[in-house]
C-alpha cells in the first residue's frame, strides 16, 4: 500500500496530522477539512485499496470492495466536487462563527455576503457546473470510472433541446448541483433570520445607527428591553438622545464598528442603559458554539475546583 501511496498520498496527509489543530477546534471547520481532503486523497485512497483488495484476507477485501464501489461512483465523486466547491465560500464563515469574540453585526454581514454569493451561483448554474462537470469527467478518467446515466433519473426530465452528450451533465446539475445550492441559502436565511431581526433593533444604538435611526424605532427598542432598563421610558429616550449627540460630534470615520467597541465609548454615570443595551448586545449568542463554549468552560472550572 505504502507504493501507491508515496509520496503524494502520505505527504497530504501528514501535512493534514500536523496542521489540523491549527485550523480550528471545532466540529464545522473539521467537516470541511474532511471533504476538502477526502478530495485531495481520492486517488491514493482508490490505488490502496485496490491493492488491499488483492492482497488482503477475505474481511479486508470485503470492506475494500465495499470502499471502493462507493468510491467508483459517478454519484460520489459529483457530489464530492460540488460540496468542496461550495464548502470553499462557508469556510471562514464557519470559523467566523465559531471564534469566541465574534460580532453579531459582523455575522450577519458575513452570512449576507456568502447568502448574495450563493445566489449568484445558482442564477449562472449551467456555467459554473460546467466546470465542476470537466473536473468530475477528469477525475473519473483518472478512476477509470465511465459516464453513463444512473438507471434511477429520480424523476429528473431532460428537455427535448438538450444535446445527448449534455444529458448526464444536465441530469447531475438538476439532482445534485442545484438542490444543494437550494439548501444551503435556505438554511443561512432560516437560520439566521431570527438574528436579524434582532440585530436590526439593538444595532439602533451603535454610533453607525443611531445618528440616522428615527425616534420611532428607539422607542420601540425600549419598550422591548423595559425590563431590563433601570429608568422610565422618558429617561431612557432622553439617554439615547444624549448618545446620539455625542456621535453627531464625531467624524464617521472614528465611530466604533462594533457592540464590543462601543461599549468601551461610553460614561457609565451619562450612559448606565446605553450600557445594559450594548451589554445585552455582545452576549447574544450567534450559534450554538458559544453556548456550549460556555458550558464547556463551566465544567472545566468545577473540576478545578472539586480537585482543590
């Protein structure tokens, strides 16, 4: 196995042993590593288990062959093509998620971006996976894997104008490219459109925002967060008006960018529920990470001191 797999194959992954931890120590980021390397190492996978598969016992043979039919798929290797082309956009955003020091303004102007990115993609479908197509056809020669056309189409109708030579092309664009593309802007929008909403009323009183934001979407911020606020709704109006006072005096381009930022800007006697907002602000979680962050930090601490 070691011949098939020098020097390309133990070289990749060697690099991969060394420098995972470097990435990021989460299960998001770790996902896309795997795709991404899967890919890298396909034809070194594919050469050793051949060679198991001929000089192995018979429950080794067995798994390799199970291996590599899975392997010598059409199926498998568009779909691996298509998730590391797409897994390429959310890369840092998964990471951006996971830091521990992340901005929910930041956030969601990331999650917009690989959103806007995404539809694009989809809008010019037939060309970008054109290109993946040539790349899945150069790897299947590569695998000595043939073209042909799964015998369940899933239903998958080609039109009459389609030229033979473009059926398999059309067929994998229609039941892989596009679904996952689908799902994936779906899922940013689901997931993050309660953020927004949040983000859109607590973002009123970032410098940036509330030298522009109308009285109206202030008092309605207030009598969200009422009872987190130690004074009367006049008071607290009469609080923001003072804020944003101090920020008309500014130049832009010396405004905070973010909640974190601003929170260090105020005068805790002048600003005391500017301060319970930003703070609310930065401890809104933006993913799952941070809870289980915390709770992880939590457990830590109490075995500390169930040693002491």
């Amino acid at each position: 196995m070691g011949n098939y797999i020098e020097p390309v194959g133990e070289e990749l992954w060697e690099d991969h042993k060394s420098n995972r931890k470097c990435l990021c120590e989460t299960r998001w980021v770790e996902r896309h590593d795997a795709i991404q390397i899967s890919k890298q190492l396909i034809v070194p996978i594919f050469k050793a288990l051949e060679e198991i598969e001929t000089d192995g016992d018979s429950v080794t043979l067995s798994k390799a062959r199970s291996l590599l039919n899975n392997i010598l798929s059409l199926d498998y290797i568009v779909t691996l093509i298509v998730m590391d082309f797409f897994l390429g956009y959310t890369l840092n955003l998964s990471k951006l998620l996971q830091s521990e020091n992340i901005d929910m303004v930041m956030c969601i102007q990331c999650v917009e971006s690989v959103t806007e990115m995404f539809k694009e993609i989809q809008n010019s479908a037939e060309g970008r996976f054109h290109q993946l197509f040539l790349e899945a056809t150069r790897l299947c020669r590569e695998l000595e894997v043939t073209l042909v056309m799964p015998r369940k189409r899933n239903l998958v109708k080609i039109p009459s104008n389609i030229p033979a030579e473009k059926h398999i092309e059309f067929y994998y664009r229609v039941s892989i490219f596009l679904p996952f593309v689908d799902q994936l802007i779906q899922s940013l929008e689901s997931r993050f459109t309660k953020h927004k909403v949040t983000l859109k009323g607590l973002s009123g009183i970032l410098p940036s925002f509330v030298v522009k934001q109308p009285s109206s979407d202030l008092k309605k911020l207030i009598k969200l967060y009422a009872s987190d606020l130690t004074s009367s709704d006049s008071a607290v109006m009469a609080e923001l008006e003072l804020w944003r006072a101090k920020w008309l005096k500014v130049v832009p381009s010396l405004f905070p960018k973010t909640a974190v930022q601003s929170l260090a800007e105020y005068e805790r006697g002048i600003f005391p529920n500017i301060h319970k907002l930003l703070s609310i602000f930065c401890v809104i979680p933006t993913s799952t990470a941070c809870v289980e962050r915390s709770f992880s930090s939590m457990k830590g601490s109490k075995g500390i001191f169930a040693v002491r």
